[in-house]
C-alpha cells in the first residue's frame, strides 16, 4: 500500500463479517439493488449500457472484460456493509485508536543543534482515537491525499516522537517519500 487513503480502506474492509460477492452477476445484482433497481444508474456508474446490466443480473453474461471486472469490484467494495463499515470507524474513533505501520522518510524542524537529517524508518504505532477520527472523516470529506499524510505525520508526530508532549516540544515532522503503509483497527 503506497497511499494513507487507500490504507485507510482496506483497514475498513477488514472489518467486513461477510464476504464480498464473486461472481459478476452477484456483484451486479447487489450494484442494481443498491441503486433501488434502476439498471440505467449502474449502467452509467459502470460506464456500459444498460441492456449489458440487465444481461449481466439474469447471468446471461458471466465473464466481464477486466476493466469492467475490476470497476464492478470497486463499486460493489465501497458500498458493502455500510454498518459494519460505520461501526469499525466509529470505535476507532471514540474508543480504540487505530495502529499504522509505515515506512517512510521522516524529517525534522527542531531546535537549534539537534539533528534535522531526514531518515528512512519503519515505525508502527498505535495512534490514539482522535487522529484515528480526524482521518476517518478528513477521508470521508474527501480529503487529498497530502491532506491524509499530514494529519497521519501529526499522530506520529505527537504519539511517536513527542511521546505525548513528554519530550521534543519545538518538534515538526515532516513525512514523505511513503514506501509502505498499512492500518489495522
């Protein structure tokens, strides 16, 4: 995983109880089925025509092309278990926080004759429930991905490097060069 928002995600679909549904028909039913039955919503969401749905509902057509195949697959991940979704988020964000592994580079503005090299390092830490909350809803509003790594660097910078305001009080940590980064609620 390269982005905070994609990391973000899986982290989400984790939490899912049951399995997301395989087959091309199951996945356009459900699509069709969130959409209240309009077949021409999911044909415009899909970018096909609307006769290609409804073949696709009644198993007519069982093998989409891949880049159907992979659109229909995201569109079906990010509407399943809305609830369940909600839950995970919401006890991250109120009760259990939320653990980020990640490497990366990190750099420093700190105060004067201290070292400010930027450094590669895999850090994993658990990250208290507020920076859990303000990514789960800087996501949900639609957040930039810099957007996403800034309030992820200030969680970092705060639990991990500033150990809760018991040290390093002037510091700022700069996160960049993202190689990996995974959550787990």
């Amino acid at each position: 995983m390269a982005t905070v928002g994609e990391g973000l995600e899986e982290a989400l679909q984790r939490a899912f109880t049951r399995p997301v549904p395989k087959s091309a028909g199951a996945q356009m039913r459900y699509l069709v089925k969130q959409h209240k039955g309009r077949t021409k919503e999911v044909a415009r969401l899909l970018g096909i025509s609307q006769r290609t749905v409804e073949r696709y509902v009644k198993d007519e057509i069982r093998q989409p092309r891949p880049e159907l195949a992979a659109r229909m697959e995201r569109e079906v991940r990010k509407r399943w278990q809305p609830q369940v979704r909600a839950r995970a988020r919401k006890a991250a964000a109120t009760t259990a926080g939320i653990m980020i592994d990640t490497r990366a580079r990190f750099g420093y503005t700190a105060a004067p004759g201290t070292t400010d090299d930027a450094r590669l390092r895999h850090l994993t830490v658990a990250l208290p429930p507020e920076f859990a909350g303000r990514l789960f809803d800087a996501q949900e509003a639609g957040a930039t991905e810099q957007r996403l790594r800034q309030i992820a660097a200030e969680g970092l910078q705060e639990t991990y490097f500033k150990d809760r305001g018991r040290r390093a009080q002037g510091l700022l940590v700069e996160y960049t060069d993202l190689e990996h980064v995974e959550f787990e609620l």
